[in-house]
C-alpha cells in the first residue's frame, strides 16, 4: 500500500499512500487529518475548503480537499478506517488542474478496500 506516484505529463501532480494501526472511528480520523494538513502545512497557507464522503465508497471513506495557497496547489486527502488499520492517500495537483483518473482509481484502490 505505501507508495508515491507522480505524473509523467504533468509532473507537479503527485500520489503518496501511507497506512499504519489505528484504533478510532472514521469520523476521529477525519479531524486527525485535518489537524495533521493544516499544522504539517502552514508554512504552505494551507486552508480547509471541504470534506465530502469519498464517492466512490462514500459509507466507508472520506475526502477532504485544502488549498496550499502559497504554491498555488490543491490537497486532496482520502481516508478510511480498515479494521485496525487506517490508510491515508495524499493527491495533490496545480489548482485549476483537472483530477487525474488514475489517480483518483488509485485512490479508491487503497481507500475503499475492505479489511
């Protein structure tokens, strides 16, 4: 599951997977990330624009969406509880790019799995 992509014909779009045991709900997780984002990202003015059930497995994981304002970038971070585990997956792209399909499949490849 951990793993890093960046897109070949537009390389400021990157895909970072990550994971590891956790013990809460999805809606914990859910304000984990956004404190993480915002703290991990200040320096970058990072800003909350929204967070949505992911839609391709909406009972399962979330999506939240952040502006990283100072290089002109969007955030969008979807996330699921999966058993113990939890599983992040991180893409972020130009603001005003449009989303990669594949990277959204790739997104719900690790976020919608079941444990």
């Amino acid at each position: 599951m951990p793993g890093l992509w960046v897109n070949p014909q537009a390389s400021k779009q990157t895909w970072i997977a990550a994971g590891g045991p956790y013990s809460g709900t999805l809606s914990d997780l859910a304000s984990q990330k956004t404190t993480e984002v915002i703290l991990n990202n200040k320096a970058l003015g990072a800003k909350f624009l929204n967070g949505v059930p992911f839609s391709r497995c909406p009972a399962v994981a979330g999506l939240q969406t952040f502006a990283l304002r100072s290089i002109h970038m969007i955030a969008e971070v979807a996330f699921a509880v999966q058993g113990s585990r939890q599983v992040t997956v991180t893409y972020q792209k130009l603001i005003g790019d449009p989303d990669d399909p594949a990277a959204i499949d790739a997104m719900a490849a690790n976020v919608c799995a079941l444990p």
